[in-house]
C-alpha cells in the first residue's frame, strides 16, 4: 500500500513581521520549518504503518517550494517517510491554490500514480487557506476527508475521526482518498540519531516542471486565477489604558470599577 | 514570470528596497536588477519602479466573457440545532455584505439552498436582503458531504453564471469552497476579512497574509464567478426586514448515491456548552501564562462569576489542557464578544487576528511588552494568580451588595 503525504515548507510565521514604514517585510532570523500540520499528515501515515505491516506500506512525501525546501523533506525523511520528492522550478513561481494544486496532481499522477492514501496538512501556517488539498482531490478525482483527527484502515476502506464544529463525525471512503490532518499526536519529535543518519540514505529528489512533464501553461502566474493586487501592512491598533498591577488590591479594584462604568457586570 | 528590461534598469535599488519577499536584488558587478527564486509575483516592485525596467506577463482578459456572468450568490449553509434546522449565522453576515456588494454592482443576490425539507428556512433569507433562492432539496442532501454539495452547487452555478460566490469559512464551507473552485477551474480566496467592488467592478478580496503581518489585496481577474470565503464574525449581521421577499426557484436536482464517496458513519456531538465560542457575549482566555493545567480552575472561576465561556490560546490545545474547539485564532476560531479577558496570553499575531474584533479587551500580563496590551482597552501589568482572585472575592462583594440593597 502506498501512501503519499503532501507538505509544505513555511516561515515559522511569528517571526515575521512588517516594517510599518516601509511595508516591507522584516525577515532577519526567520528560519523555515516543516509545516505543523504536515507532521500530524506524516505522523498518521507512520503510525499507519507500524499498525499494519501486512499492508507493507511505503511512505512517499512530495512537496513544491525553492530549492531550500529540501531541509524539510529530509525532516519527514527522519521521521519516517521512505521517499521524497521536490517539485522545484522558476515556472511554477506565483501559483495561487488552483496552480499550486495543479503541480501537486500532475507530481502524483507522474511519480505514484498507484497511490492508495494521500494525507496533507490541513492548512500551512503561513497561508492558512485550507484550500490546496481539497483541489488536488477534486482535480485527481477522489474523494476528501478533512479536518482529521485520527486514521484508520478498516477492510480496505479509511475510516476518519473529523472535527466538526459540534464535535466530532466518524468518516469512511473507498480508497482511494484523500485526508487532512487538523491534530495529532506528535508534535515536534525529535527523532533519533539512528533516524537522522537513516535518513540521508533514503531517496530525495529534486524535479523540474520538465522531469515529470507538466505543461507549463498549467502553472505558475499565468495559470493563476487569483492575482495580488496589493500587499500592505494591517492598520496599527492603539491600545488603551494600561495600569501597573503590583499592589493586586488596588489592580483587582480599578479592573472591577472599569467593568462596572462600561456595563458588564449585571446581578 | 517577472522580466527585467536591462536596457531600462538604470539599478536604482527602489525595487530591492520595496520588494517585500527579497526576492530581488542589483548585482553590483552589472547594476541591473535580478530576480531571486523566492519571488512571489506580487507586482509590489514593478509598481515601485520608476523606469518601467519591470513588468509581469499576465494573460488577456476577455471583457466579453466576462461580462455574460451576473449576480451575488451566497451558499445558504444552515444546521441542526435541538432537532430543528437553522441558517447559519455566517449566513445572514454574508448576506449583509453581499446585498452591498450586489448594489454596488446593480446585480441581484441569491442563495443556494441546498438540504432536504429546508423550505422552511427561506423567509429569513428574503428578510436579511435575498432577491431569490435556489432551492435544491433531495434526501441525499439531508446531511453535508462533500459531493453532494460540490455537484449540486457547481450544477448551480454552472447554469446560473453568477459574478461573485461567497461561502462561509466554516468547516463545511473550507471543505466544499475549494472542491467547487477546482470543479470549475476557478479563483478562491479564503478567508477574506474585506470585500469591495473596485472601479472596473472586480470583486477586490482582501485577507491576511503571513499570520496577519501581512495584508494581500487580491483579484480575480479572468474567470467568473469570483469566489471568496470568510470566517464567521468577520462582517456584521444584516438587520431583518420582515416584510422583505423574493422569488424561489427549484432547482431540479439529480444525485444518486453512488455519487456520493463518503459515509458517515457515526456523529459525536460534545454534550459541552463551552464549545460554542463563537457565540459567547463574554470570553474568559488562558494562555500558556497560566503554567499549570490546575490553574484553568481559577480561569473557570472567573468565567462562571462574569457569565462567561472559556476559551484559549493555541498554546493551550497543544498541550491537550483545552480542546480544540475553544482555541481562539488564525488556527482556530474567529471571535467577536462583547467582552474578552486575556490572562497569560502574549498576543503572538495567530491570536490576534482571531480576537481583536471583541468590543472590549481587557488583559494581565507579567510582562510589559507582551503584544496583546497594544489592543487591549484596559491592561494590568501584573501577577494574575494574586489580581485574579482578589478580583472574584472583590466582585462577589459587589454582587452581595447590590442584592442586599433595598427596592
């Protein structure tokens, strides 16, 4: 059984921020990590295969980004993946999430087509649109399970944990089928030096928009819907009043009087 | 691709200044701009350049084909509460912003109603400002999945040509919005937290980019319909006009199960009042601050003295202290209470974005410089293991008083 688990290489986000004056962004020290959410994808698929070695499964994780992304490949390579792939080429540059999914499906249609499982993050952090998966289900044409909390593989069929928002929905579909991850339950595992120096030994490759033949109309800017017309930094807020709580008394007293003048505490 | 006319580039720098990825740079050997692998297309430096040493390939736009596609269209999600169905709140916020968005544009605005035995529900839509409602009820659409909505909706708009389609960011809706758009090889935009018609009646999107450091204005420019999500809480709710209404049209809907790829096999829903955060008039927030799981009792506390919900940060929810439905934020939910107290939470970004809509903030925090204090209304520098409790003893004083007083 082969599962292919989709990720993204972000900025870790709260490390950027915008210089008000210039509207530039200010990266000094921003460093890049494997996205959250991707790791709960490729945590799931590893568990998946500890659980089921008589369905000898092999984990595949492909990614689309600069060159640098290699860093987080190698990552999911240390944690556990057999394979990975880079999509990685200038014309695939300014692809919105219509031309972003679209490279994402012509690199499994090219490199497993015989797929059985694809798992993704449910959205990057850097982004957050959530949007990038679904596409690439609808434009591989199987079905979706999103926002995931736990996989599971029951006669031949994915059966998912999915948050809902009054709590939770349990989720089947033949395979196969795609599932986002929104939880898991490794978060940032260090993995071990027998692991790190596995990994090196492991496949990683880097492929052009030519190597898996994608027709380069089909991405990048130009096969963008979705264009930026504008990038801007957010309004400043101003805060309010903002008072020393050493003597908590006192801190206690101005925070009750300033509920009671502005009407939120009722008998 | 962005190309540099190196007759033109006089390597002025303005663009490497401007650039907000660095993604360009002059080399000083040749004083002429070059483009990096990290450039997003964004467009900022071919605005800056004072030369025209820059511009951006973008394909042609047909004014012709565009113009065939009319109308404000909003997916009409509704749900299950105490055994009856009801319109989603995010709905009628839509329907707010789309009724200005339709006049701007002089089009009409409808909704898509899909469900079973939903007619019931379309009285408000008229009353918060639809002109018409596509009605597809079918027994397949008595629960939400994936492809029953994505072919019923796509099948819709298909016929239709609508110029602009909004959903909700709800779960459902970040699950359906981006199986419609690549159905019909159209833009999405998720999220937006802005939505206007700018001079050449292009839907203009704007939403936070990089956690909310960032603002990213964002066209559509060649396809129709527009398409755009947005959270719940993002827009106000429009006031009901009762006397308002509308036509309904049927819509004859062909689905078999077959078509539909998913089952759900069972639904868990949490007994757990608390959940709703969205809803709450009054937020009770705990960050890592609080350093003690035990210490969500005194944060429960203060929730049940000011008749308010408990809710959380990110932090939080990795630690397993709170579920995932209380966290607050770009990876959470967007919330506008009334009130919002914040104990212990910096303020990194990924929460601000999801609070600082709440009429009022209020803050402790130890540290002087944490983020939140710059949107809070009222902030206490301090320990909030001592203000917290000393303020439910004082508060419950009042309370004791105001009982006791005559009349």
């Amino acid at each position: 059984m082969k599962i292919v688990v989709l990720v993204k290489q972000v900025p870790e986000a709260d490390k950027v921020a915008v210089d008000p004056e210039t509207g530039t962004l200010i990266r000094e020290g921003i460093t890049s990590i494997l996205n959250p959410y991707c790791e709960y994808a490729l945590d799931e698929a590893v568990k998946l295969k500890n659980t089921h070695p008589e369905e000898n499964i092999e984990i595949i994780t492909i990614s689309m980004g600069p060159p640098q992304t290699k860093m987080a490949l190698l990552r999911c390579l240390e944690l556990g993946a057999d394979k990975a792939y880079l999509l990685s080429d200038r014309k695939f540059a300014g692809s919105d999430v219509w031309a972003t999914s679209t490279a994402l499906k012509e690199g499994v249609v090219n490199l497993e087509p015989e797929f059985d499982l694809i798992l993704a993050g449910k959205q990057a952090i850097d982004g957050d649109t959530a949007q990038v998966p679904a596409e690439i289900a609808e434009q591989l044409g199987v079905p979706q399970i999103t926002y995931g909390v736990k996989v599971q593989i029951v006669d031949k069929k994915v059966e998912v944990k999915r948050e809902i928002e009054t709590g939770y929905q349990i989720v089947s579909a033949r395979m196969p089928a795609l599932v986002t991850m929104s939880k898991g339950s490794n978060i940032r595992r260090i993995p071990s030096m027998k692991e790190v120096l596995n990994a090196r030994k492991k496949p990683l490759e880097v492929l052009t928009a030519d190597d898996i033949g994608i027709d380069e109309n089909k991405v990048g800017l130009k096969a963008s819907p979705t264009q930026v017309a504008r990038i801007f930094a957010p309004p400043e807020k101003v805060g309010g009043e903002i008072i020393d709580g050493s003597d908590h008394i006192v801190a206690a007293k101005n925070l009750l009087e300033f509920l009671i003048v502005n009407n939120y505490i009722k008998e | 691709m962005l190309k540099v006319d190196y007759e033109a580039c006089t390597g002025c720098k303005v663009c490497e200044k401007v650039c907000p990825f660095a993604a360009i740079i002059v080399v000083p050997e040749t004083k002429k701009a070059k483009v990096l692998d990290t450039c997003t297309l964004c467009g900022t430096c071919v605005n800056a350049c004072k030369f025209e040493a820059l511009s951006i390939e973008r394909r042609a736009i047909s004014e012709e084909e565009l113009a065939k596609f009319s109308g404000v269209f909003v997916w009409g999600e509704w749900e299950k509460k105490e055994d009856s169905n009801k319109i989603k709140r995010v709905v009628l916020e839509l329907l707010g912003k789309g009724r200005e968005l339709a006049e701007k544009l002089g089009e009409t605005l409808s909704v898509i109603l899909p469900g079973y035995n939903v007619e019931h529900l379309i009285p408000e839509l008229f009353h918060h400002g639809a002109d018409k409602v596509y009605l597809c009820d079918h027994v397949l659409l008595e629960q939400y999945t994936t492809d029953g909505y994505a072919t019923t909706i796509s099948s819709v708009i298909a016929t239709e040509k609508p110029s602009i389609v909004l959903y909700g960011a709800t779960p459902n809706g970040r699950d359906l919005a981006p199986r419609i758009a690549a159905r019909l090889a159209l833009g999405l935009t998720a999220d937006c937290t802005g939505l206007d018609i700018n001079e050449s009646r292009q839907l203009l999107q704007t939403r936070p980019a990089f956690g909310g450091n960032i603002m990213a204005s964002i066209l559509s420019p060649y396809t129709r319909p527009q398409m755009s999500s947005v959270r719940p809480n993002v827009f106000s709710k429009s006031n009901p006009d009762s006397s308002r209404t509308g036509d309904i049209v049927r819509v004859n809907v062909n689905l078999n199960r077959i078509t539909i790829r998913t089952k759900i096999v069972e639904e868990i829903v949490s007994q757990d009042d608390s959940i709703n955060i969205e809803e709450a008039k009054v937020l009770v927030s705990a960050g890592k601050g609080i350093g003690d799981k035990e210490n969500l009792k005194l944060i429960e506390e203060l929730a049940q003295e000011l008749n308010g919900t408990v809710s959380g940060s990110r932090a939080l929810v990795d630690l397993g202290w709170i579920p995932h439905p209380q966290q607050v934020g770009q990876s959470g939910k967007t919330v506008a209470p009334t009130l919002y107290l914040a104990l212990g939470i910096s303020g990194a970004i990924q929460h601000l974005v999801g609070m600082s809509a709440s009429d009022t903030i209020i803050s402790i925090n130890n540290d002087p410089e944490a983020a939140i204090f710059k949107v809070s209304d009222f902030g206490i520098v301090g320990n909030m293991f001592d203000i917290v409790p000393e303020f439910i003893k004082q508060l419950k004083e009042y309370k004791r008083v105001q009982t006791e007083k005559p009349g």
